[in-house]
C-alpha cells in the first residue's frame, strides 16, 4: 500500500501535494483466494506483530476482505453476472474442459460488460488465467478471447436415426427428442438422420455445413444390448446385418475408399463412462461391429 502511495505522489505537482486539503486515496486490501484448503491465516495486520498490545491503537494496523472464490457455488456465481462474480466463478479449480464450459457460459455475462471492463477482464485472463492452462492451448484461447468468439453459445449437433428392422420406434431418436434445446449453456441442435446407407451420411454433413457445430455427437440403436455403449473406434467398412430402410445390404465395403481403416473418437470417452456411472449402469465399447449407425 505504502508503494501505491509513493507512486502516486511521484505523478502530483509538489505544490498540490503540499496543500493541507489534499488526501491520499483509500486502497481496500482484497485477497482472491482459490485454494482447495480452509484460509486460516490472519486478517488483521496487527496479529501477526510481536507485542502489538503494548502499544494499543499506536501499533499500525488495517484488515483485507478475504474472497475464498470455492465457497461460492457456481449458479450463485452465475446469477451475480458481474466482473467480479465472472473472475470468482474463474478461479475456481476444476478441469480444463470445465473451464472452458464456464467461458461459454458467461456469455450473456461478458456480454453486458462495459468496454473498460472488457479489457481488465481479458488482461487478467491472459496474464493470470492461461498461465495455468496447458501450453498447448494458450494460444488457440488468446486468439479466441482475442476476436471475442468464445463467448458464443457453442452449438452441438446431435444425431439419431429413425425406426428400422420392422421396430415401430428407434430408442435414439426418442432420446434426441427429450433433449433440451440448451444444456449447460450450449445449444443442441437435433436431427434425424435415416437409416439408409449412404444417405445418412449425406444429411448429416449437409446439416454441419449449415450450422457449423462446435461438436457432433451420433446416437443409435443396437438391438439387443440391454447396455449404454461409449464408442471408442469406428471402422471403415459397411457390413449391413440386414437390409436398411431402402433395401441397401453392402458387404464389407469401404465406406471411405481413400479414408483409413479406422477413425478414433475425439471425445473424453473414460471420462464420459465415469459420469454416466454414477447415474445407470453402463458398457465400455471398445471396438465397433459396424452396425448402421456407426457409419456417420
């Protein structure tokens, strides 16, 4: 504080300096703190001097305002939409993926922001934030907070497949309808892709040329698995069971003939099954058997 002080009284005239009406400004002491343990250290200045009893209120002193940002929940930090509030709800320790859910959801937030407070926020990100954050993504996030595109809703489009195999009803597509529109701040964007080879394929990159997702998450129906199975590898080979909706039935045909043999999903797949755990049962599947709706 006293260096805050000397600074300032470099930049004013002696003169005005000198003048008995002239006061020095008020520093409120604030420490942010994201530990994952209690604070217990000391907020007066004076209980950590020796003997400061002895010298009663002659004994310097002053307190700071401690803001522990974890006891704070996230939806009340989401609800005070301010800078302070967005900084807290920042700070927090939780894992990349969720950090960057937390951006985009502070959306409307950052949104409302005056422009002051827009460049103290991405001054404290840049030189606070990302030094936390993996190397490998600092200068992908600069560049979006940068032109300010991360604070867009991220859209993700989910894709489910209509009734085959004489089923009056596919269970994905029951799923996909049930979907809210918006999950953790993200917009879902749902389609119905038919189970026809080939074509699937088509309205589907015809609807992410359209909207652009951020994701592309494709659900389906296996008959008979009584199991939630997470998808670790796709193959790139058609092998039709039964015929699809328009009679097609390929044999170990490449879907792709110049793709590879097999495509890994980009999703934290483990991380995926460890939550979905903790609500129902479920099955790791770890190799496709190519069924219809592994083609998308």
């Amino acid at each position: 504080m006293v260096e805050i002080w000397r600074s300032i009284l470099k930049d004013v005239p002696k003169k005005e300096s000198r003048r008995k009406d002239f006061e020095l400004p008020v520093i409120v002491p604030i420490v942010l703190y994201n530990g994952s343990r209690k604070w217990t250290a000391k907020t007066s200045y004076k209980e950590i001097l020796n003997s400061c009893e002895t010298f009663g209120g002659c004994a310097v002193d002053f307190k700071y305002i401690l803001i522990d940002v974890n006891r704070y929940t996230k939806e009340e930090l989401l609800r005070l939409e301010n800078l302070i509030a967005s900084v807290c709800l920042l700070e927090q320790k939780v894992e990349f993926e969720e950090m960057m859910t937390r951006l985009r959801e502070l959306s409307n937030t950052l949104k409302k922001l005056d422009e002051d407070e827009i460049l103290l926020f991405k001054a404290w990100f840049k030189k606070i934030l990302m030094a936390r954050m993996p190397e490998e993504e600092r200068k992908n996030i600069e560049r979006i907070i940068d032109e300010n595109e991360e604070v867009e809703t991220m859209k993700i489009l989910v894709t489910a497949f209509d009734p085959f195999g004489g089923e009056s009803v596919n269970p994905s597509y029951e799923v996909l309808k049930n979907l809210k529109d918006n999950i953790e701040g993200a917009e879902v964007i749902k389609l119905q892709v038919p189970t026809a080879f080939y074509v699937s394929v088509e309205k589907a990159i015809e609807k992410i040329k359209e909207v652009n997702p951020d994701a592309v998450l494709s659900i389906g129906q296996a008959g008979g698995r009584y199991d939630i199975s997470v998808e670790r590898v796709a193959i790139n080979i058609d092998d039709a069971r039964i015929p699809d909706n328009i009679g097609q039935e390929p044999i170990d045909t490449p879907i792709d003939p110049e793709g590879a043999p097999a495509y890994f999903a980009t999703i934290p797949i483990k991380e995926i099954v460890e939550a979905i755990k903790k609500k129902i049962y479920r099955h790791l599947f770890l190799i496709l058997q190519v069924p219809m709706c592994a083609i998308i």
